[in-house]
C-alpha cells in the first residue's frame, strides 16, 4: 500500500510543477520559474516554428522574459495525463495560452492551444523539468496575428 501512496504523491508533485510552470510564466516570477528545471534542459516549442534545443535553464528562462512585454498573460493547464517511475515523471496536459497587449487603442493579442509534455527527473525529494514539449493544435485569430503580438512584446521587454 505505501507505494501506491508514493505513487500518488509523486504524480500530484509533478502536476503540481506543471501549474507552477503555467503560474510563474503569468505572474512574471523568473527565479520561480528558474527553480522548475534542471540546469539544462531540452526545449521543443518548434511545432509552431519557435525553439527546438537543449540550453541552460537560464538562457530559456531569459527568453521567457519577452512575455514581460505582454499587458498579462493566462496559461490554464488541465487534461493532466502523468506517469511516475522512481525517478522519472511525465505530465501531458492540454494549454491554453492567451497573451493580451493593448497599444493605444489597439489589440495585439495572441492565442495558442496545444498539448504540453513535460519530462522530469527526481533531483534528492523534487521533480525538476528536464525537457518541456508544446505540440500546437490551433492559433485562435491566427498565426499572423500570434507573430505580430509577440514581435511587439519582446520590443517592449527588451526597452524595460
């Protein structure tokens, strides 16, 4: 019986990292967010033309900075699919990620649905990420429309 309850507690502690992945993006909390991974990590977003590498969580966590440009941004996470094993765990979940940008009475908005798989490893009594994957199932108000807002955004992050 202790393992199922091992099992359990683990999987609750890897979507638990999910959310805080989705939570520290919105609220702008980079070293929150830096204390998520493992030192270097594997980032596939290139299912929507973006990054497809292994880097330093710091580097990853300085380009997540252009979202700063951005008035806010919601990640809602949900679906979690998670497997465990002693030392590794996998979360896939559904994301729904809308970036809001208001430039004088214009709207740069962008959307993107898609389905995240987060890899991790246990590091002594945590799960840290080791490699964050976001497959793209739809651009609502376009892909266009997503390119031109986050152009935008890393401007104005990159000038505060």
């Amino acid at each position: 019986m202790s393992g199922n309850c091992n099992q359990a507690r683990d999987e609750r502690a890897a979507i638990e990292l999910v959310i805080r992945y989705a939570t520290a993006l919105d609220a702008r909390d980079w070293a929150g967010f830096r204390s998520l991974f493992l030192d270097e990590i594997h980032i596939d977003y290139g299912s929507m033309g973006s990054i497809n590498a292994i880097l330093s969580a710091d580097d990853w966590v300085k380009r997540c900075t252009a979202l700063s440009g951005f008035d806010g941004t919601l990640h809602k996470v949900t679906n979690f699919l998670c497997t465990t094993t002693v030392d590794r765990a996998t979360v896939q979940s559904y994301v729904d990620a809308a970036h809001f940008l208001s430039i004088g009475d214009e709207e740069l908005n962008a959307f993107a649905c898609g389905i995240y798989r987060h890899e991790m490893a246990r590091r002594g009594d945590t799960w840290k990420i080791a490699k964050v994957t976001f497959k793209l199932v739809g651009q609502p108000g376009g892909a266009a429309a997503f390119g031109r807002a986050f152009a935008r955004a890393r401007e104005i992050a990159g000038a505060r």
